[in-house]
C-alpha cells in the first residue's frame, strides 16, 4: 500500500475512543481523514465537536454500502458491540478493516491484534481485531509467565468510569461512583473468554469500575511451576519487553495517574511468596489509549506497512 497519503475512515466516532483516534489520524503526517459518521453528531463539524481536530469534515451517518462507495483506504469500526458486520460484509477483501469491538476476536480468520504479543502474524492482515482494553492489561502481566503457570491466574482489575461508555449508566455516573467502587460482570465476563482464548490458559477476571475517568489499574495473582524471587521475576520481564517502546517494566508497583494520556503500559509491583510458587504482578495503562485508540493506530500502521510507532509520541 502506498504511504504518500493514505484515506481512513472511522464509523462510530463519538465515543471515547473514537475521538481520542481522530485525534492521532488528524495527527498522523501520512493519513487523511475523510469521514467520521456518527448518527447523533451528524451534520457537525468534528472540529467543533472534539477538542483538538483540525480537520474541516463534519459528521455523517453513513449506511454500509455508502462506506464501501467512499473506497477509503482504511476503515475503523468503533462501534458497539454487534453492529460491525454489516459494515463488514460490504467492504472487499483487500480493505484494511480495524474493528474496535468484540465482535471478530474469537474469529480465526480475523488478526487479532496486541502487537506486542501478536505482530509476527500481522503481515498482510487486511481483518484486524483490536484488543480489549482489560484484555491488554492482562495478557501484558502474564505473557512472560504464560508457560510457567500452574493454575489459572486471578485478575482483579478497576478501570475508570470512560470504560463504561458514553451511554449514561450506574457505572459511569460521577455521583454514583463517588467514594465508591462498583464490581460488575464477576464471572464469564468475555474480557475473560478472551483473554483465556489469546493465552491459551484459563484466567479468572473480577472488573470493577471506581470514580476516576480514565485508566485501568490489573492487579494479576498466579502459582508458577517454579519459585522466582521479585528480582528475578523483574530480570525475566524486562528481558522479554526490552525491545518494546511502550512497556515500561519497574520494580515498583505502577500507579494509574503516571499512565493517564500516555500511549504505553506499566507493568511492575513484583510480590513473591517463594515458598507458594506465588508471583502477583500489576499492570496498567490507559483504557482509551494503549487499551484501545493507540493500540489500533499500532494496528493501521502496521497494515499499511508503515513504522509502527508512526504518530504515536512516546516521549
């Protein structure tokens, strides 16, 4: 594919997610916006709308097969959950379709894509699953370990309350969440099913959602095979993220407010129990960031055989 100019297209652009994507496209020296459709915002103008977009377009709802008419080169679905394969179904082969939802990650014939741990297979993908953004952080804590597990890892996470979408409910309401933490979804919830599926391994997973906006804290409890002091648990991470720009690994356990607006992951907290086999590790990072927007620019990079770290800043 050509890198003198490429068109993208986003469907679904109101949301959280979808405006912090327009924001990296609109900054990206080598893509083009040319539409953002969203049935509430339609006849907008998205600059005025999303703080920070220069970009002249305005908001249009545009039904599947208008889509496949604009042609353009790629196309983001950051639409709820069950609503993409129409979009899916009209476009051809040889388009770049990322979908930000659920809908393709249990789908073998689609990329799924956390490049960090999946890139090798991402050459040629045209069909690209973004990742959860609960199932980043967990896989992010385990993948270095998954081989050495001996029973299934324990995963207590909190997010902030943008995870919960624009849509009002209990788990995003300032006033509900204030002093307090809401848990919800305590069993096969599919952040779960999908993170036992990429591993390989089953996982266990509590989500909770807490009074702040944005940012997922992962705490992850796992009996190894084998004993491994806190030292040697760091050592054994920082060697398989060194070449990973946006992995920061630290002995300390990582804070949520140190990862709020940064495109990358924190991984660290490493506490040990020698005697149990017993490792806890937490990760975190930002939910509409390296748990989805930046994730998918990863993704688009990649697909369009560019650098994948283009128009990311990681400071």
């Amino acid at each position: 594919m050509s890198s003198s100019s490429l068109s993208v297209g986003i469907i679904g652009a109101r949301g959280y997610v979808g405006a912090e994507l327009l924001r990296l496209i609109d900054r990206h020296r080598l893509f083009r916006l040319v539409f953002a459709s969203s049935r509430s915002l339609d006849g907008q103008g998205v600059s005025r709308v999303i703080p920070g977009i220069h970009s002249d377009i305005r908001f249009e709802h545009l039904a599947p097969q208008v889509v496949a008419e604009r042609k353009a080169d790629v196309l983001v679905l950051a639409l709820p959950n069950g609503l993409a394969a129409g979009y899916v179904s009209a476009l051809p082969a040889e388009q770049v379709v990322i979908d930000l939802s659920a809908d393709y990650r249990f789908d073998d014939t689609w990329y799924y894509g956390l490049p960090e741990l999946t890139r090798a297979h991402a050459s040629g993908k045209t069909r690209i699953s973004n990742p959860g953004c609960y199932a980043t952080a967990m896989q992010l804590a385990l993948a270095p370990v998954v081989d050495r597990l001996e029973t299934f890892p324990v995963c207590f996470g909190i997010s902030g309350y943008s995870g919960a979408g624009t849509a009002p409910s209990d788990k995003n309401d300032p006033k509900n969440l204030a002093d307090n933490i809401i848990p919800y979804k305590s069993v096969a919830h599919i952040h779960e099913r999908e993170v036992s599926r990429q591993l390989g391994r089953p996982v266990r997973f509590l989500p909770n959602v807490a009074a702040f906006f944005r940012g997922i804290a992962m705490t992850v409890d796992m009996t190894l095979t084998d004993a491994l002091t806190a030292q040697e648990a760091l050592d054994h991470y920082q060697r398989f993220y060194e070449d990973e720009a946006l992995i920061s690994v630290q002995m300390e356990a990582p804070h949520v407010n140190r990862v709020v607006n940064r495109p990358g992951a924190m991984v660290g907290g490493f506490c040990v129990e020698p005697e149990r086999r017993r490792l806890v590790v937490h990760s975190t990072l930002d939910n509409l960031l390296k748990g989805a927007a930046t994730q998918a620019l990863q993704n688009i990079n990649l697909a369009c055989g560019l650098e994948e770290l283009e128009g990311i800043d990681i400071g």
